[in-house]
C-alpha cells in the first residue's frame, strides 16, 4: 500500500516533465569534437565517449517511475557540463535506494529540509548528496511538480557534510619528500643525458613516461591536461645563447570554477631537460611515434597510470599526479610566489584555491635553514647517488680529466673525489653538479667534504644578505648541492648534529 502511494506521488511529478529529446549531444574536450546519444527517448541504455574512452549509462538501474525524469536531467546535464560529470552524478544517484529517492523527490519545499536531515542520518555520502541537490536544483529550474524557481535557493542552501579536502596538504601527506624529488630530477636528468650521448639508447615507452612525468612534476599538470597536449603546441627554436633550443609547450586551462575566458597555459622547460622533448618531437615526426593530433598516445587515464607507473619504478612507491601538482605548488608558494602568480600557475580562475599552499608554507626562516641544510624538517637529509668513495692513492692514480675540480663562485676546489666519465664530456658544472651525481666517486675522507660545505655556506649567507632573502637568488640555488655534501659526510658516518653551523 505504501509503495502504491509512492508511485502515486511520482506520477504526479512525471506530468509536469519535459520530455526526453530524442538526440542528446555533448562536447568532449578531449578530441574536440561533439558526440551523440541516438533514440534518446526510448533507449535504457546511453552510450558515450569521451576522454578517449566509453561509458555507458544504464537507466534500467533506475526505478521506471523515475526514468524518464533522470534522462531528461543527464541530458541538460550532458549540454550544460562535461561528459564525465553526468557520468559522475547519474553514478551517486543509481546507487541510492529507491525509497529514499522517491521521497526526496516527492516531498514538499517545506520538508526538504526535514528530508535532508534523514539523508545525512541514513549515511548518503557527500557525492550522493551534491548529486542529488543538482537534480532537485534541475527540477526547480524546469518546473517539474511542486518545485519551482522561487525554491531554488532553499536547495542551494542544503548543508552537505563537512569534507576537508585539503586534509593532505595540511598534514603533508599530499607533497613528495626531499628524497624523492631527488630521484626524480636525477631520473630526468640521466635520461637528458643518456639522450645527448646516444639518443637511440633510450627506448620509446622511457621517452615517453619521463616526458609526461616532467609534465607533472615541473609544471604540476592534471593527467587529462597532459594528455591534451597536441604536437602543433609543442615550438622549439634556437636563440643562440645556449647549446640546446629552447621548448615552449601550450597547455589548456581546465576545470574552471567560475565562468569567463580561458586563457592558453604556455610553459618553458628548463634548458637541461629541453633534449626529452627535442628528441620526442623528431620521433613523432620521423617515426611516427605520436599520435595525428595529441603527443602522447595515452588517453588521461592512461596518463594517470603512466605517472604512477613510473613513479613507482623510479621511487619503489606509487605517487599519483595528484602528489606532484600539490608538490609543485608548494615549491612554488615557498619559493615566496605570489597568490596571482601561483593561480596563474596552477591554472586556477578562484585566487582562494591556492590559499591553503600559503598556509602550509614554511616560514622565511625555515626556507633560510633549508638552505644550510640544517632545518629540524629537513634534517633528514637527502639520500644522494654515487658511484662508491674512493681513497687518496685511487684518486691520484685516476687520469686528470677525472679527477674533479673546479672554481663555483670564485671559490678553488680540488681533490673531492673523481669520475667515472671525465669532465670534459659532462655538460654540468664541476663541483656543484657532482655531489648527486652518480658517476661521482667521492673521497673518503670526511674533513675534505666538511671544508666544501664550510665555503658554500659562506657563499650561501653572502648571497642571502645581499639579495635581502629573495628566492630567486643564488642563494636558494645552492641549497641542493649544500644537501649533498652534507649526506656525503654522513654517509662517512659523521654526526649529524656536528654538521649544524
């Protein structure tokens, strides 16, 4: 008898309901291009693709009293928002009992309120209730039964329950740790240069994962965003000044909060890694190994997979694209970028949303003593790559291309250690590239390390005085170098502590 009544009430609502269209189009951003839903009206089942991938929505999961409401809500929804969104919302509202639905819908504009409440009691989760507060905003819209547009505020206004977001970043969990940022610049950067002695050594499928993980984590892009990525956005040119052209790629914006125009996101690879994406660009022309249109032959949850993928050989833990962006941005907001610069960044319309990265920012000490490599956070200090350490009589028995020296910042330093390549192939600058490097033989003596690190961090405090603490300078520019040693003389098995100034 009660569920006689129920359905009652739904057909109340159904006469009132637009109907079906008999085509529904979408946009799908991904190949710019529109798609269709054909027999609209009398299908149960809708087929889309998007994102370089199908879906399906199956309205036969739906109750057949409220069918034909929830296809005329996913279609204004396919027109008014993406492809994925409407998969998202019909997914929550398919997995709500039908009882509660019914009710929901049915109630008057008086009793939502009561209604919401018994929501949140029967445990209806966050994305169920934004889904369903979207239809009940559609039906006041439309004017479907007793819902009409004078109660569209009083649905806007239904509390959903607190969920924090950012609850990673605020905690930390959310961003890289020094170590593995590390191994990720060293990952990049042997493959750069693996590619500029003998660019046939580095297969496809490595080309490829470490261009997009460059994407993600230099530039802090979503994995759809990468994936979107055309070959025609890809300029490389020489301006003479450098021994390798320069690369500008052109990202789009995406996910935008508020409405207005969408401005193109060019970005410029540092000059060390431009030979990932010289070298990908002549592939894709000479040997077709991008697609007609996008670079990578990954749709964006490929993309996605890719990045853990790689992550996780590099690392020996999976880190998703989510970790890099907010990895990126937060290097960025202690780097002392402004809340327009970050937005611009980020690519965020709303300058709020990037608030929580200054927040979780370390204070100006704090970055100063990052530098020195001496901060209580930063304490634990970068493990770094090396060949093995070697003694006094090995180093002087090495070839003199071999043996490491140099004059960083007007400072003369010799007998550190050798390398197993020689100098002069090395396109990195003696000194402050080689402690990191994994050809780099260190000495075995740790008073030879403690002198270096003693005469960079006297470079460090003069650039820090003079540039009065601007990230920019060459101070912060130092500090990874000033880590390095400092793991080499603690791998020597020195005290840490002995290594605070």
């Amino acid at each position: 008898m009660k569920a006689r009544q129920q359905h009652k009430s739904v057909e109340a609502i159904l006469t009132n309901i637009p109907p079906v269209p008999a085509v529904v189009r979408y946009y799908d951003d991904f190949s710019d291009s529109y798609g269709e839903v054909t027999h609209a009206a009398t299908s149960d089942q809708w087929q889309l693709s998007f994102d370089g991938r199908c879906a399906s929505l199956d309205f036969l999961n739906i109750d057949v009293t409220l069918r034909d409401l929830i296809k005329v809500w996913c279609s204004a929804t396919l027109a008014r928002l993406s492809p994925l969104s409407t998969e998202y919302y019909f997914g929550r509202i398919s997995s709500l009992p039908t009882d509660r639905l019914i009710r929901l819908l049915t109630c008057k504009p008086h009793d939502i309120r009561s209604e919401w409440k018994q929501c949140h009691s029967a445990g209806i989760n966050y994305a169920q209730l934004i889904s369903l507060k979207n239809l009940l905003i559609f039906m006041c819209e439309v004017r479907i039964g007793c819902w009409q547009p004078q109660w569209r505020d009083l649905v806007s206004q239904l509390p959903l329950p607190k969920v924090d977001k950012y609850a990673s970043v605020r905690t930390g969990d959310a961003f890289l740790s020094v170590d593995e940022q590390a191994a990720i610049v060293r990952h990049i950067d042997n493959v750069c240069a693996e590619i500029k002695i003998v660019p046939t050594k580095v297969p496809d499928d490595l080309l490829e994962l470490t261009a997009i993980l460059l994407c993600s984590y230099q530039f802090g892009f979503r994995a759809k965003q990468i994936a979107m990525l055309e070959m025609r956005n890809i300029r490389i040119w020489s301006d003479g000044l450098a021994q390798y052209p320069a690369v500008h790629l052109t990202f789009v914006m995406i996910k935008q909060r508020s409405a207005g125009a969408v401005f193109p996101m060019v970005r410029r690879l540092k000059r060390e890694w431009t030979p990932l994406f010289i070298e990908l660009f002549r592939r894709a022309q000479v040997d077709g190994l991008a697609g007609p249109d996008h670079v990578f032959r990954r749709n964006p949850t490929e993309v996605s997979e890719a990045i853990g993928d790689i992550t996780e050989i590099i690392l020996g833990t999976r880190r998703g694209g989510r970790e890099l962006r907010h990895s990126a941005a937060q290097r960025l907001a202690d780097a002392g970028a402004s809340e327009e610069e970050l937005a611009a960044f980020m690519g965020h319309s709303d300058l709020n949303t990037g608030l929580i990265y200054f927040r979780s920012s370390a204070s100006q000490a704090e970055r100063v003593n990052q530098a020195l490599a001496v901060s209580t956070v930063y304490q634990g200090v970068v493990k770094i790559a090396h060949n093995r350490f070697i003694s006094m009589d090995e180093l002087a028995a090495l070839k003199g291309e071999q043996q490491v020296a140099g004059v960083p910042h007007g400072i003369p330093i010799t007998g550190i250690g050798g390398c197993s390549q020689g100098q002069p192939i090395c396109p990195y600058n003696p000194i402050m590239s080689c402690y990191g490097c994994s050809r780099f033989m260190p000495l075995a003596d740790a008073g030879i390390h403690k002198e270096v690190l003693k005469d960079l961090r006297e470079v460090m405090k003069f650039y820090y005085v003079s540039s009065r603490g601007e990230r920019g300078s060459p101070a912060f520019q130092l500090e990874e170098t000033i880590s390095s040693v400092q793991a080499v003389i603690h791998e020597l098995g020195e005290d840490r502590d002995e290594l605070l100034p």
